[in-house]
C-alpha cells in the first residue's frame, strides 16, 4: 500500500535547495531585526491561540493568548492575557502562580530570551513551531492558522482582541 503523498510545501526540496544556496538561515542571523511595524507589503502569517485546560479530564478551556509568525516580516510575538475570575470559573484550585510562571516562560522563549535556554536561542520560525507544538500540558495551543498581514504587531494585538479578551 502507498504511503501518504509526499508535501510540497516550505520544506520541500526546492526550498531547502534555496536556503542552502544563500548559506545560513536569514533569520538566525543575529542582525536580522524585525521588519518595520508597518511594512505596507501583505505577507503570510501563521498564529496559534493558546489555551487553559485546567483539568485534562474535563477538557474545559479558556483562552489566555496568541502567538504568531510571519516569516517574511521576521516577527514571532506572543501576547497572553490572563482573567484570574474566569480561570477560577473553571477550576477554583488552579494555582494560578505556577500558570503566570510558565506563560511567562512561553514569552520568555517566544522573545529569544537567552536566558530562557536553548529553544530560546532557536530561530524564529523554530520556536513558533515548538510554541504551536500539540502538547499535553495546562497550557495548550490550537492548530495552527494562516493569513496575510501588512503589520504583524497589530495583527497580534487584533488576534489578541477578538480571540481572547473578553468584550
């Protein structure tokens, strides 16, 4: 029986072949900044909304976050927006201390923070994929979606807004 069709995606052989013709991955360049804010170019992006699931059991989840890449724009941004009252709705033992600290954590990664250790010092691209990474833990992330941005930032703080914070 054949197996699944091969992807022909980012990670394809002719990208891969490009990548290795300019050397070294862009992005992991230390000088490679972020883009302008507002660039004015419509590039793709790809977010996650991050999620808690206070008890695996039940299932029940509340939105605490986004993060999200766009490549081209050289941008990983992670926002977290915490609502103790809503969280205790769920669980009233949450301990919402070791919750704050491992968000805090997930930024600290998301920011390159060399601190943070090694997936911290990862490229971009690599630390959103271990950020929107399936997981098992309190705080879980949604497949991955895509769009296009002109301005990353603000396409996070409008993610954040419509998707997590409460109106």
């Amino acid at each position: 029986m054949p197996g699944p069709p091969e992807r022909n995606d980012e990670a394809g052989p002719v990208a891969r072949d490009r990548a290795d013709a300019r050397g070294a991955d862009a992005e992991a360049r230390p000088d490679a900044a972020p883009s302008a804010a507002g660039s004015g170019t419509d590039e793709v992006f790809q977010y996650a909304v991050l999620r808690v699931v206070p008890s695996m059991t039940r299932g029940e989840g509340l939105n605490v976050g986004v993060v999200l890449h766009a490549r081209r724009h050289r941008f990983l941004g992670l926002r977290v927006v915490v609502d103790p009252e809503r969280l205790r709705a769920l669980d009233p033992t949450l301990d919402l201390d070791a919750l704050q600290e491992h968000l805090h954590g997930l930024l600290r990664v998301a920011e390159g923070d060399p601190a943070a250790g090694a997936i911290a010092a990862m490229p971009r691209s690599d630390r959103f994929g271990w950020l929107a990474a399936p997981s098992n833990t309190i705080v879980q992330p949604s497949p991955v979606h895509t769009g296009l941005c002109a301005d990353a930032a603000a396409t996070l703080d409008r993610l954040v807004t419509q998707l997590v914070v409460v109106p």
